[in-house]
C-alpha cells in the first residue's frame, strides 16, 4: 500500500488509492465502535458487578455524553494541531481506557471511565475529516462516502461483535479486543497517515471553540446541512432504539443473539449507499438529496407493515439505512466543499447537530411506544421524513449546494 506521506493535504491532493481508503474506513468503523459495545453488555456488566438495574443504563448515557461532548471540545483541534499525532495519540487514550474498563474491580470504575471511553471515539470524526483533507476535489465524495460508511458499519455491527464474544468469552473480553484493536490502529496509522502541518487559523483553543459558531453563521450551505443530518440521524435512533422491543415481542420473540444481527442487515443498506457519493461528485447532490429523503418516507411505509411481516421489516431497515447514509454522504460532500482550511471545525458543527437529532429521536421513542406502538412509531419517523421534504423544498437552492456558494473566508 503505498503511503499517504507524501500526498498533499491542499484542495490539490492527489487521488488516494482505494487501499487507502479502506485502511481509513477500517480505522474509523474500529474508533466509533468503542462507544457502543456496551449497549448489549449492560446486563452482564451489571451482573458482575452488583451494580443496580436502575443504574447499569447510566454506562451507555454516559459514553455517548463523553462522545458528544468530544465533538465540540476535541474535534475542533484538528485545525490547530498535527492531525496525525492527534489521531495516534487519542487512538492510544482510546486503548488505554478500553484496557482499565476490561480490569474494573467495581460498578464504579466503569462508570467514570465510560466518558473517557466515549470521548475518544471522536477519533472517527477525525478520520473523516483527515480523507475530506487528502483526497482530490473529484475523488472527495466518493472517499467520504467510503470512510462514512465505514463509521455507520462499525455503529451497527459494534453490538452485534459485542454481543458474540460476550456470549463465547464474557464482557471484559470485549474491552480487551477492542483495546487491543485501537492499538493495532494506532501502529498502523502513526506509519500512514500524512505529516501535515496543522491549518494555523488560531493558537488559542478558545478562539477555535468560537469560530465553530462563526462558520455556522456564515455558512447558510452549512446550516442547513446540518438541519438535514439531525432530522435524518433522529430517523436512525427511532429505528434501532425501538426496533428491540418489536423483535423480542409478539410475533418475533427472537432472542438477543438473533435481534443484534439485524445489524447486519443495516450495515448492507449503508454499504449500498456509498454510491451516493459518486452522485455528489458528478455534481448531483440535488439529486441525492431529494431522492433520499423520499425513500426515507417511504421505507416507514414498508416498516410499518413489519410489524407482522419479516420481509416488509428487512426492506424497511435496509432501504431507511441506505437513505439515511446517502443523505449523510451527500451533506458532507457539500459541507466539505466550502472553501477554506476548517474541516474539523466545519465536521464538530455538524457532527453535534447529527447527534443532536439522534438524542430528540430517541426520546421520542419511548412516548410514541407506550401510546400507540410500533404503528406510533412509525408514524413519528415518517412524521420527520416529511419535515425533511418540507425543508429541502423551502430551502432556496443556493443555500442547500456548495458549488453554487461564492468563496468566503473562514474565520
């Protein structure tokens, strides 16, 4: 594989060989997984440790506050500093914490390093960021899309790996793979990552903290990007927060083993929708965009008839997961083609609204079950797929496409 050191990191960057992108793939489905191996692991976890059911929850809560509170403290940094001693080294924390989590005598010790566990899988948006930086103009979307779809992977498949070792090797087998994983890819990439210098917009952290709202205001292409990719992520929690409790209810009753594959069958859409990114670099984000979020309305439609029928339900989650990549592919395509040197700004900006819309759909879920069921379900996400319609037609079409955008400067 040939390195990516002496590649350039400006807008003029050669094409990347696509044993390059997978290496980037691989490392970023491996950094995000990390914050989500401890969802199926709650119950054993809690078991082992005599620690209460009402307080087990709090270790999932906690590694996702850590990893949304990463996205704007952290990610922001790849501005300032060397993005591959920043990647290595939070690779190496990530290892670190994943290790001490494995040896934890105590409920307790999981709980405080369950933040610190979730912070350093910021090393994913990192990544992604990173390939939007090295890869040429044309290639850009269809890398993002590649590296993206790797990071989905890794948030779908991290139960359903979790899951298996537990059952073959118990929990704290789990963190001792995945720590030894993020070492494996902090070797790998110190040897093959670019040695770029950092953009130099600002030495001082607290100034780059503030010119994430400067973009945000400035960048109306920006903004409603973001709008996107939070209606589109709420649509993803809604799904698999409340698919578990269809599947382990009347008619499925599957057991957990059988209910975390269907992870796989959601990482076969996100795969799928790579070629989204060849569409935005052939300059048809408009066209992804509005198909999209069409088959977005549409596979509620197929998920609502699921609640009785396994095949409408396999449809439902392939076609939801290959929409919502696509849609999140095509945002980054245009959030990444705004001019100047602020990508990880431009990705912590974005990123905390995607996650943002993945919070507000899964507090929905629980309301929506209780009262009505998987039919209320449904009838909330499909309630956001319109929204997303209804704002991709009231957004003026300068404001939703970055090549139509005239060059500004970033602060």
């Amino acid at each position: 594989m040939r390195s990516l050191n002496n590649e350039s990191v400006s807008g003029s960057a050669r094409a990347l060989p696509r044993s390059t992108v997978a290496l980037l793939a691989t490392a970023t489905a491996t950094a995000v997984a990390v914050a989500y191996y401890s969802q199926p692991l709650l119950e054993a976890i809690g078991t082992d440790l005599d620690i209460p059911d009402s307080v087990t929850p709090l270790i999932v809560t906690l590694t996702q506050v850590g990893f949304a509170a990463s996205l704007f403290l952290i990610l922001p940094l790849g501005d300032m500093l060397n993005r591959r001693r920043l990647i290595v080294g939070l690779s190496i924390l990530s290892a670190l914490a994943l290790g001490l989590t494995a040896l934890a005598p105590t409920g307790g010790w999981v709980l405080w390093l369950a933040p610190l566990v979730g912070a350093m899988a910021v090393v994913a948006q990192l990544l992604v960021a990173l390939t939007a930086t090295v890869a040429a103009p044309a290639q850009r979307g269809r890398a993002v899309g590649s590296v993206m779809s790797g990071l989905l992977i890794g948030i779908l498949l991290a139960r359903t790996a979790a899951g298996l070792i537990a059952d073959l090797a118990g929990w704290r087998a789990v963190y001792v793979a995945a720590a030894a994983s993020m070492l494996v890819i902090a070797v790998v990439l110190a040897s093959r990552l670019p040695s770029e210098q950092p953009a130099g917009t600002t030495t001082n952290y607290f100034h780059l903290l503030g010119s994430v709202f400067g973009l945000v205001r400035q960048q109306p292409v920006l903004r409603i990007r973001m709008l996107f990719g939070a209606i589109a992520f709420a649509q993803f929690s809604i799904l698999w927060t409340a698919l578990t409790g269809l599947l382990s209810g009347e008619p499925y009753i599957y057991s957990e083993s059988v209910i975390g594959l269907f992870g796989v069958i959601g990482a076969a859409g996100a795969v799928g929708a790579r070629f989204a990114g060849k569409l935005a670099d052939s300059g048809r984000a408009q066209v992804t965009t509005w198909g999209t979020a069409i088959v977005m309305l549409v596979s509620w439609a197929a998920l609502a008839f699921g609640a009785s029928h396994l095949i409408a339900l396999v449809l439902g989650i392939v076609l939801l997961d290959f929409a919502i990549q696509g849609m999140h592919i095509t945002n980054q395509s245009q959030i990444y083609a705004l001019p100047g040197d602020a990508r990880s700004r431009i990705t912590s900006a974005y990123m905390t609204a995607y996650f943002a819309g993945g919070a507000l759909g899964s507090a929905a879920v629980p309301i929506a079950a209780s009262r009505w069921g998987w039919a209320g379900v449904c009838t909330v996400g499909a309630g956001f797929a319109l929204l997303q319609i209804l704002v991709a037609m009231l957004t003026p079409r300068h404001a939703s496409y970055a090549l139509n955008q005239s060059n500004r400067a970033n602060p």
